[in-house]
C-alpha cells in the first residue's frame, strides 16, 4: 500500500480543537471549515464550541500591538502637518477604561483630554499650531520598538570632539538628557513605566491561568508568559497513577454524588471554600463538554468524597476498598491528583488542598495536615493572586462578578484554615497580611441560601445561611486573638504588667465580639421552633475556646501573676476557664440533641479538647464536693462525645486516649506529694512513665488504659475520690508553673499516634 505523502500525514496532527460530533464520538476530528471530513460523510451538523477558539487570542498583546499602530499612525498625521480625527467622548471612555484594566499606554488615548482642553482655548489656530515641533522618525519594523523610544536626542553636537575634554560626556548620559520640546516631564513611555513599576500584577501564564508575580520578579515585563515544555498530560498521567495504585476503581454517579452532598451538608458551612452553583456547574462541564475551568478538577471531587466518606461506614458493601477505608481511598486518590495539578494549579487545587489538610488532621497526621495548609495552600493563593481586590476589574467587565466572589470566598476559607492550624499545634501563623488587599466578606449577607441537612431530617425547619456574614464573623474572631496569641504564647520579651493589660483588652474585645453579633448567628436558648445552625454552634465554641486561652495561663498564683499584685488574679482565671468549659459542654449537648455526634465537624474535636481539659484539671486532683459532681457530669458529656466522634474522625480516638493517660499522671503526681520523698520520686518516675512496682518486680501498666477503650476514663475517674478524701482544695500547687501550662496545651506527644 503506497504511503501517504508527509503533508497530508501531519495535517490531522496539528488540529488542536475537534468539532462537536466528533468529541462526542471519540473519533479524530480533521478540523475542516465549515464542515469536517467526518461531519460530510455522516451528514452530520459539523459545530465547534466557540469558547476554545477565543481562549487562543491574546487579547492583551493584540491590543498592545494596535495601540502601537494606532501612535504611529498619530505621529505621522501630525508630521504632514494634518489634524486628528476627533474622538467621541463615550468612545474614549471606554478605550481608556480597557487600556487601564490591561495595565497599557497608548499616547493618543492618554493625551486626548489635554488635546481637547488645548483645542478649546486655541479654537482659532489651525491644529497644526498645537503640534510638537520636533520631528518623529517613524519605524513600522515589526522588530522595532515604539517611534517616541527611537526619537534622537535634542541638539546633539555629532561630533563630540569638538568639546573640550572637561566637558566630554559619555553617549549614554546624552540619551537622558530630557527634550525640551518633549512636553511633560513625567510624560514617560510605556517601556519606562512598565520597568519602573514598584508593585507587581497578575500575569497569564503559558497554562492560561491567572498568577502573581512581585516587581521584583522580571517575568512581569512580557504580556504573556512563554513555556518551551510540552503541556503535561494530566489524563493519561492520571490514569496510570490509580492504576499503579489499585485506585481506578469505577466510581457509580449516584454513590459519588452522595458523598459530595453529605460534604456539602456537614463540612463545607463550618469552613465555606466551596461554592455549590459554581461546582456544579463546572463539573457538568467537565463531564459533558470535556471543558477545564479552574473550578473543578477530579482531585477536588475526590477530597470533597473523602470528608463525606468520613459519615459513612469505613468499609462499603457496593463499593469495595479494601484495605483502605473509603474515606482513606478517596483520599489516597486525591492525594496523587493533587500532585499532578501543581505543575499547573487553579482554583480547585487550593481547595482540594486545603479540604485534605482537614482529612489528614482527621488522621492524627498533623505534619502533612499542616503542610498541605500552610506550606502549599496559602502559597498558592499568592501565586494566583487570590490576596488582591478584584473589584476594578468587575467594574470594567473584566472578570465576572460571581468569578471575584468565588475568589474573594477562597482565600479567605484558607486564611481561617491557616489560622486553625495555629491554634490548633500553638504555632504562629506565617502568612503576611500587610499585603492582601481583598476585601473582607460583606457586612450585610449578599448570598443567604437555606442549609439543609443530608439525609433530610423530617419535620425540622432551619434557618437560613448567611454565608458572607458568617466568614466576616470567623475572620474578626481570629484577628482579635491573634495579637494576644502571638505574645502570650510566643514571646518572652515582655513584661507580665504589659502582657496582663493585653490579655485584658483581648477579653473584652471578645465579649464585644459576642454582644455585637448578627441576630442570624447568635446562639441563645430560645422557644423557637428552629433548630439551631452547626456551623452557628461551632463557632461559639471557638469563642468559649479563646477565652479558655485567654485565661489559662493566669491560673498559677505566680506564673505570670505581676507582683505587686495586679487584676483579678488566679482564682478569676480558674474560674473563667471553668465557665467557658461549660459553655463549650452545653453547646455539644444542643448538637447532640439537634444533629447526634455521628454529624460533627472535625474542627469540633479541639473544642471537646480543652473543655474537657479544664475539667479533668478542675476535679480529678481536688477534693470531692457537690459542685463537682456537676463537672464531672459534663467530663462525661465530653468522653461521650469523642466516643461518637470517632467513628468519624481518627484524631477524636487518640484526643480520647490522651485525656485518659494524662489524667492518670496527675492522680499519680498528687498521690506522689502524699508521700514520702524517696517513695514519692522512685513511684513518680515508675508510674509516670507506664510502670508500675508490684511484688513481683516491676511490670508494665501503661497498655491498660490504652486498650481499655473511650469509656474507661470516666469509671476510674469516680473510683478515685475515696483515695482524695483528705486532699487539698488546690489544684496546681502541686505542679511547676512550667509544666501546669505544658500539660494544659493542644499539643500532642508523638508518643500517643
């Protein structure tokens, strides 16, 4: 069979953009006008989606090239000593405004209010009298730079040896010399602006994507950045991945389906990264049109499973993944996607990103949780310039308006998941904030859509989410504690008064905070048939939480106490943390009436965390009386609830676990200052360690609380009172002030993963 010559061979290879028919069925499009080989034969209607041929102009440098034509064409009417054409008013109006919005010059535009100005004044010279004097050389070289930047200098002397020596000056300086026929003196060219700028701006890069880069960067100075490497493959890429992986199991669009609503109901309104309209519809375009946006992406789908999965049972009977849990193959899956997209990151990237640092925190892997947060979210939302106000651009039809609020919504869900990592393992945050110019969330709720719980719950009527005013109301409870936060508990150079006074006004910023809260978000028991909202809970806790930290290092009687004595002192501390932990236990027990543990949020397991802190502190060393019962009570309420959360969330187990073996070091401490010295420190250093001395030697007894299950804590708890009858009513005399703060913390031991 002869071959096919070579020309007709490449020509179906540089077709980039099948027709419609032919994408839909999976052959090879030969891209013919107006209709394709295929089309003609099949008599099929050949159409091809207009979206991919505008996404192949580019709009800035075609723009750039005509303003430059456009000058030329200027200076040449004026050389021959004819007027311009007038401009409308509208016209220019508009021109000026795209020009601006693509951060370009063009002489004729920026000049025609003055020209305008200069005409009405000298209405009665000829347009040739208000034309520059000096000649223009014209070059329309398609590799020449723009007319006025090849303009020669004024009064040169070609021949500089006439000068004398003294006087001689080198050719470079000549060309600075400012013409004094030239205008203005800050009538820059667009080359000079462009060099000289001290901010930085959004770039396309060669995937078409949005990013930023600072003046200081030299990629700022090309309209559109260039990339000599092939474009990376993601599908194929992405199909040989899962299938090394055993992760390429066929997913049904109902179950998937199933666990996106389950994220959407338990997990995305604590933390609201994820637009549903703007999902939605991304994804049907992705699948029905094979059309990329930046709103979509198959490992955020997959994240977004993953924390849905968590209200699932581990092990599915349609849906086989063993070994791993369904929520575990999920995210695997995501894991590995993600990876393949940061060549070439978007939108859905930061979010899948920071959706897994949730699933990983879930885990108890805190250093990839806090990685995937921190080192690779925020930083993205840098580099796609997510921090800056979109707003000039809305008002120019550059960008959507819905496309600025999805931005706008972003960064700001991964701020306050960069600032729960903070908290969360007492590290600072390292995002700068002097630099973001993106408004925060509107004051009054623009987008209100009505949350619905998944499965429906029968019967229960619930309000509405206001999902701008509630992540303006997170951002302002963060920013209040953040100055405190970064001094109390990362600063050493301070002196106690000052760090009191702060501490105090950070108090009442908070209590301010509560008072002023929106109607929509507030938590009061009412006789109201709604029930309230789990996002609305959650973020009380937070606030019953900050008062925690706020309090809990004030109460030693000399740690950090100023003397002379000054404020409230400790016992107000003790009893502060004391009522915030309550407050913390009574807004789980609405949950748990309203919701069941089973639908927490996992950001819920801090909270549990130091309320139940604050409670073993308060009873397990001191001696028994009737108010304690009480705490002891809601101690229960706490074990109970991480009990349930664990069916969920990893980390809710090990939280469990903790609580139990550092309550059995503080019987063991206090039990130890009953004793004798030599007695006291040889039982102390056993038994704090997970080893006990019994008849027959030294045997081990740290496995026993561990294995003993969630339940056990609260049974040994109570049997130990009758061992404290005769103990002191302090609760921290015991300990060094070092160690009281040290125990009280977030932070887990690696020993207890």
């Amino acid at each position: 069979m002869p071959t096919k010559p070579r020309s007709q061979r490449s020509l179906r290879k540089h077709v980039t953009t099948a027709c419609i028919p032919c994408r839909d069925g999976k052959v090879k499009c030969g891209g013919g006008t107006p209709t394709c080989k295929n089309c003609a034969i099949r008599g099929k209607t050949c159409r091809y989606r207009q979206g991919d041929d505008k996404r192949k102009v580019p709009v800035r440098q075609a723009v750039a090239l005509l303003a430059r034509r456009v000058d030329n064409l200027v200076h040449y009417i004026r050389d021959c000593g004819l007027p311009v054409p007038t401009m409308d008013e509208e016209d220019h109006r508009v021109l000026k405004n795209v020009l601006d919005a693509l951060e370009l010059r063009c002489e004729d535009v920026a000049s025609y209010q003055d020209q305008s100005a200069s005409a009405e004044g000298t209405s009665d010279l000829p347009n040739s009298a208000i034309v520059p004097t000096t000649p223009v050389s014209l070059n329309n070289g398609p590799h020449h730079s723009h007319p006025a930047e090849c303009a020669p200098p004024h009064e040169i002397d070609p021949n500089p040896r006439n000068q004398p020596p003294e006087q001689a000056k080198p050719a470079w300086e000549d060309t600075m010399q400012q013409d004094p026929h030239d205008g203005d003196a800050d009538s820059d060219d667009e080359v000079t602006d462009q060099l000289s700028c001290r901010l930085g701006r959004l770039q396309v890069t060669h995937d078409g994507q949005l990013r930023y880069f600072g003046s200081t960067s030299n990629l700022t100075l090309l309209d559109a950045l260039v990339d000599v490497t092939p474009p990376v493959a993601l599908a194929r890429d992405a199909r040989e991945l899962l299938e090394n992986a055993q992760l390429d199991h066929e997913i049904d669009e109902a179950f998937e389906r199933h666990l996106l609503e389950l994220f959407f109901a338990w997990q995305d309104p604590r933390l609201h990264i994820i637009d549903a309209e703007s999902f939605w519809r991304a994804r049907a375009q992705s699948r029905d049109e094979s059309l990329a946006t930046p709103y979509y992406s198959r490992a955020l789908s997959d994240a977004m499973c993953t924390l849905g999965a968590a209200y699932e049972p581990k092990y599915h009977p349609n849906f086989v993944t063993f070994p791993r849990s369904l929520a575990e193959y999920f995210g695997d899956r995501a894991k590995l996607l993600v990876e393949l997209e940061l060549d070439t990151p978007s939108i859905a990237t930061i979010q899948a990103l920071v959706l897994l640092s949730t699933h990983e925190a879930s885990c108890t892997r805190d250093t990839r949780g806090w990685l995937y947060s921190e080192g690779m979210a925020m930083r993205l939302t840098l580099d796609l310039g997510l921090h800056l106000e979109m707003a000039p651009y809305v008002e120019k039809g550059i960008i959507p308006h819905q496309d600025a609020e999805v931005r706008r919504m972003v960064f700001w869900a991964v701020y306050l998941n960069e600032q729960f990592w903070g908290f969360y393992l007492g590290r600072s945050a390292q995002s700068r904030m002097d630099i973001v110019t993106v408004r925060k969330p509107a004051a009054a709720p623009s987008s209100i859509t009505s949350w619905k719980p998944y499965p429906h719950l029968h019967g229960a009527t619930f309000a509405p989410i206001p999902f701008n005013l509630l992540c303006r109301e997170w951002v302002s409870l963060y920013e209040i504690m953040l100055p405190l936060t970064d001094v109390l508990y990362g600063c050493s150079e301070i002196s106690v008064h000052a760090l009191q006074e702060l501490a105090v006004t950070t108090v009442d910023k908070l209590r301010q905070w509560q008072i002023d809260l929106p109607a929509e978000l507030t938590a009061e028991e009412s006789s109201s048939l709604q029930s309230p909202l789990p996002h609305v809970l959650t973020l009380h806790m937070q606030y019953h939480q900050f008062m925690i930290h706020c309090h809990k290092p004030y109460i030693s009687r000399k740690y950090l106490q100023p003397q002379p004595p000054q404020g409230p002192g400790s016992n107000h501390a003790r009893r502060m943390c004391i009522d915030s932990a309550v407050a913390i236990v009574q807004l789980l027990l609405r949950y748990e009436r309203a919701y069941g543990f089973e639908k927490s949020n996992v950001q819920m397991v801090s909270f549990v965390f130091s309320a139940a802190l604050i409670l073993i502190f308060n009873t397990v060393p001191a001696k028994p009386m009737s108010s304690d019962q009480q705490l002891v009570t809601h101690l229960s309420t706490c074990f109970r609830a991480l009990d349930n959360m664990a069916s969920c969330f990893e980390n809710a187990r090990r939280t469990s676990v903790f609580l139990g073996t550092l309550r059995r070091q503080w019987q063991v401490r206090r039990r130890s200052r009953r004793a004798g010295p030599d007695q006291a420190r040889e039982k102390g250093v056993l038994e704090s360690s997970g080893w006990r001395r019994d008849n027959a030697g030294v045997s081990p007894t740290f496995g026993q609380g561990v294995d003993g299950g969630l339940g056990s804590g609260i049974d040994d708890l109570l049997s130990c009172y009758s061992a404290l009858g005769e103990a002191p009513a302090s609760t921290v005399d015991f300990m060094g002030p070092n160690l009281c703060n040290i125990l009280l913390s977030e932070g887990i031991p690696r020993a207890f993963v």
